[in-house]
C-alpha cells in the first residue's frame, strides 16, 4: 500500500512523502549561498551552514504558528552579519 500511495503522489501529485530535499533544491541552495558568500565576502562553507540553519528556524517558526496560532509578537530583527551569527550560535562547519 505505502509503494502504490508512493508511486502516485510522485508521478499524478509530483511530490515526496520522505521529507527530505531534492536535488534541485541543493542546487538552489548552493547557488544561493555561492551568490550570497561572494557578496558578503565570507567563506562558502560557512555562508551554505549558516543559511541552512535559518531557512530551517524559519520553517520550524511558521510551522509552529500555524500549530498554535499567531500571537503578538515583537519583531526583533538583526543583521549582524554571517560570521558574527555563526560564533554567537556555535555553528558547527563542515570544511
């Protein structure tokens, strides 16, 4: 049953039940933190870690307000730059 539910929701729905990212998606991302490394001047391999770990807070936020609901809340935003983020949060990179 889980193969023919598979099967459909990837060839009728073109999509995935695993969770996991395709491969365009690490195509994008790359690219991405390829572009935004360049124009920060930082390393690429931090650029890519750090930007994975916000996209993921990110979509762990919104799917914690869809759960619970919205509230009020304060916007806090700081742009203190990739490699000052990345110390204070203890990032751990990959080389």
């Amino acid at each position: 049953k889980k193969r023919e539910n598979g099967d459909r929701i990837r060839e009728v729905e073109n999509g995935s039940t695993t969770g996991g990212a395709s491969g365009e998606t690490t195509v994008v991302y790359k690219r991405l933190a390829e572009l935004l490394a360049n124009k920060r001047k930082s390393p690429y391999n931090t650029t890519l870690a750090w930007m994975r770990c916000h996209i993921s807070f990110a979509l762990m936020k919104s799917t914690i307000s869809c759960i619970r609901g919205s509230r009020v809340r304060r916007r806090r935003h700081t742009d203190m730059g990739i490699a000052t983020e990345v110390a204070e949060s203890n990032l751990i990179i990959n080389p």
